[in-house]
C-alpha cells in the first residue's frame, strides 16, 4: 500500500511520517521544503508547491496512491492584511481543493484532512464540542478551514473514495509553534511562570498520540461506520491550562541547576494581551473525543508527559554560550598538546589530520576533524566496525584516552557540535538516524561527549544509546553537562570500539 503525506517537513506533518513507519506502507512525501527526517522513512520525496503543480504533474504523483494524508495548511494569518488573507485561501482551501479533485480522479481509496477544532469554535460555555457540534468557524483561519472540509465532502461524495477529518485543538510537543513554543521560551528563564488562578479547561493533544491517530485512520481497515466522518481528538483526562504550564514548570526546572522563583502571571494577563486573545485565553475550551473509541480501536499510546518532555529537546542559547566559552578555553589549554599529537602523526603517517562527513543539526552534512589514528588505506567505517589491524601505534594511544577527538573542539567553537550530546555519525549509518528520529533527536547539534560515551555504550546498539541519548539531553542542565564533560576528561568511557 502507498500513502502520499502532503506538509511533511511540517510541525506535524514530521511526526505523522515517524508514526507511518509503524505500519507495512510505502510513504510517499509531498512538501515545500526539504527534509531530511523524511528521507528517513519515505520511499520517494516530492519537492512541489501544491499552490503552483501542474494538473498532470499531480496526477502523476497520485498515480498507485492508496491513501492520501493532507498536513499541510498556514496557521497564522495577519486577518488585516488582505495579501495574507489570499494566502491563507490558497494553501488552505485552494490547494486543498486541487488535491482532492485528482485524488478523487486517481482513484484514491481515502483521503485524510487535517482541519481544526477551531472550525467548530474557539471557546464552549455549557456545552461540550464532539463531532456532532455545529460547526462555528471564528476568524480567517478559521473560515478558510471549514471551507475546505466542506470542499472534500463535496468532491468525495458519491465517489469510491473514503474521507475523514481529523480536528485537533492545540498541539505541543517537539517542534511546536506559535502558543507552546511561547510556553517554552518562557521556561528558558531564570524565572517560571504560573497561571495560578486560571483553571479554565482549554483542550490540547500530544503530536505523538496525534499523528499515531491520523496514521491509524489512513491505513487500518475500518467499518463503514468509521469512516466518512469528522473526528476531534483531545487529551485525556483534559488539562486546565494551569496544569499544561504547571507541567512545562516541572521538565523546565530540570535545566536549571538552582530553584527557579515563579512569578503568578494570572493578573498581569489584561495588560500582556489583546481583547480578541484575552478571551481565547481566559475562556474554556471542552472537547469530547469518545467518538474516537466507540467507532475504533485506536487508544492512546503515549503519555501527556511524553511529549512535554520531547519540547525541551532544543538547542538551548545558555548551553552554546557555554560551548563557545568552553571550546576556546579548551583549545587554548590543549594547543601544545595537539601540535605535540600533530608532529609525531606527521612523523607516523605524513598526514595527522582527518576529516571525514557527519550528519548534524535537523541532517545538515559537516565536516567533523579527528586526528588520524589509521593507516592512510583504512575504509570510512564507524569505530565498532574498524579493523584494530588498521590503527596506527600512535593512534592506538590516542583512541584509548580519545585524544584523537580534540580537534572537534573547532566544530563545538564553529557550531557544528555541541559539547554534550549524542554523537555524530556517518551519513550511511541509517539505522542509528532512525532511531534518534524515534525519539526527536535530529535536530540536535551532535556532542563531542555524552551520558552514552561516558556510559561505553556505542552505536552498535543504535536503540538503546538513542533511548539514552533522550534520557540525557531531555533534562540536561549545566550541572548535569559541565559533570558529563569532567567525567570525560577524568577517564569515564576511555577505551577503543574498535574489534580486537
């Protein structure tokens, strides 16, 4: 079976291609931008506008598609600006639109929209929003949304394609824009704020349990019943939003090696917003989503916390801070004994440098510097895989105490790496990318040093180092990183991977 994955390099467009990987599918992406992480699990990438695709290049895409998934879609939109306003239109009911036509033309045995809860309102007195609820669009955004719902029910009526519509409210975990990245920028603070004497009950959902429906809904065998309907989709048990900062509190305050104050913004809320987000903010927002349980057998899969902690899994300004200082005073320190290192390769080899391609930050290709520790014929392997036939008499010290990683001191001082955490490997090395991309390690800058190195776990075993990876990096505060990185220097994970 093939699905076609529109808005893949998206916010959630990224987590639906992870959670595809579960299932015996072919995924085929259809985005803007390039990305990486897809490569990871597509089987072809398309780079198209579905804004400007010809009718017969969609076509053609389509061709032996099965199931459609639509992500991508604006979001944000400047309701005071008319030039903003045509270019919501366009990506969200336009291109929505052109994309259910050929779908339907193509014979597409379902199509999946990814809308809003929005469409039904932004905020519930009384009442409680399920997939029954009048639909109540508020906004631009909004109205663009329910246009297109209603321009996939229209097409896909009467035909032999199944719909369904997936409304989510607000969306956090890793990755996330707009009010939960917001939420994140505050938890980089000194300080950590509460909203004390704000219970109203505003719905929200985890990406990971999101895309793990929207996957589901696409490729399972489901009844009739099932299909050709809206489905909204929320947490369970539902958070006021206190409790959603509250719980930001608790994982942010893991980065910080002192207690934090926290400041009650409860008060300050009619000075920090307008009237229109004021009451978006202030007012409830309550959704059911058993219509999910009684008409499938989907469940959730993964813990609020869950994707909670994935939202720390940045690159934090404090630790690059600490990496430009740390690199320059390192080099400084250490320069005698790297050009002591450089002139005894030099003697060995005639070439004491070695560079060689890793992946980095969101799958950016760099050039890592080592100290060559082999013999000038030695393949490009990863150190668990090297012949120790093949290493050198000086680089069989230099691996031992992993001096030979010094002049990755450049790559943390030029940004490449960090100091802390996990380490780069090869381009071809697909199955360690995977298994970081499970558990939203990509976009991280690759460290010099790490729980995992210090721990002599390596990338032969790609899953439980990347699980470790997570642990470390997920509450990785300067305590913790400047700790990592002196029980490096005092011998912790000396030793070579190389076979014996």
């Amino acid at each position: 079976m093939k699905v076609l994955l529109t808005g893949s390099s998206g916010f959630i467009g990224r987590h639906v291609c992870k959670a595809l990987s579960n299932y015996e599918v072919q995924i085929i992406t259809l985005s803007r931008s390039k990305s990486y992480e897809n490569s990871l699990f597509a089987e072809e990438s398309y780079r198209e506008d579905l804004q400007s695709i010809s009718e017969e290049r969609l076509l053609s895409i389509l061709h032996d598609i099965d199931f459609v998934i639509h992500c991508a879609g604006q979001s944000s939109v400047d309701e005071s600006d008319k030039e903003s306003i045509n270019r919501s239109y366009a990506i969200n009911v336009m291109a929505v639109q052109k994309l259910a036509s050929a779908a339907k033309r193509s014979g597409v045995k379902r199509f999946i929209l990814l809308s809003s809860i929005k469409v039904n309102g932004e905020a519930t007195s009384e009442n409680i929003l399920s997939e029954n609820s009048a639909v109540a669009p508020e906004g631009v955004y909004a109205n663009h949304k329910a246009e297109a719902e209603e321009c996939v029910t229209d097409t896909f009526h009467g035909s032999s394609t199944d719909w369904v519509i997936v409304r989510p409210p607000i969306v956090y975990g890793q990755g996330a824009s707009g009010a939960v990245r917001g939420l994140l920028l505050l938890n980089m603070l000194p300080v950590s704020f509460s909203f004390k004497q704000l219970e109203n009950i505003r719905a929200s959902i985890g990406v990971s349990n999101l895309a793990d429906f929207i996957a589901y809904i696409s490729v399972s065998n489901l009844n009739r019943h099932s299909l050709n309907r809206s489905y909204v989709i929320t947490d369970k048990p539902p958070l006021s939003l206190n409790s959603l900062v509250a719980r930001f509190n608790e994982v942010g305050a893991n980065c910080f090696t002192f207690g934090r104050p926290v400041i009650d913004l409860s008060k300050a809320i009619n000075f920090l917003l307008s009237k229109n987000k004021k009451i978006k903010f202030l007012s409830c927002l309550k959704v059911n989503s058993d219509h999910i349980h009684q008409l499938t057998d989907w469940s959730f899969n993964y813990a609020i916390n869950d994707d909670v902690q994935s939202s720390f899994l940045l690159n934090r300004p404090v630790i690059r801070i600490a990496d430009i200082l740390i690199s320059i005073i390192g080099l400084c320190v250490v320069c005698p004994f790297m050009l002591m290192i450089f002139v005894s390769l030099f003697v060995e080899t005639s070439h004491p440098l070695y560079t060689q391609q890793r992946i980095g930050a969101n799958g950016r290709e760099f050039t890592i510097f080592k100290f060559r520790t082999m013999r000038i014929d030695a393949p490009s392997l990863p150190s668990h895989l090297v012949d120790a036939k093949l290493i050198t008499p000086v680089g069989r010290f230099l691996r031992r105490y992993k001096l030979d990683e010094l002049p990755q001191l450049i790559n943390v001082f030029r940004g490449d790496m960090s100091m802390v955490g996990p380490r780069p490997a090869l381009p071809e090395q697909k199955v360690v990318h995977v298994s970081r991309s499970k558990n939203n390690l990509l976009h991280l800058r690759p460290g010099l040093t790490g729980c995992a190195q210090i721990s002599k776990i390596d990338m032969s075993e790609p899953y439980l180092l990347a699980k470790l990876d997570r642990k470390t990096m997920e509450g990785l505060s300067l305590k913790s990183y400047f700790r990592i990185i002196l029980n490096t220097i005092l011998g912790s994970g000396s030793g070579d991977a190389a076979k014996n």
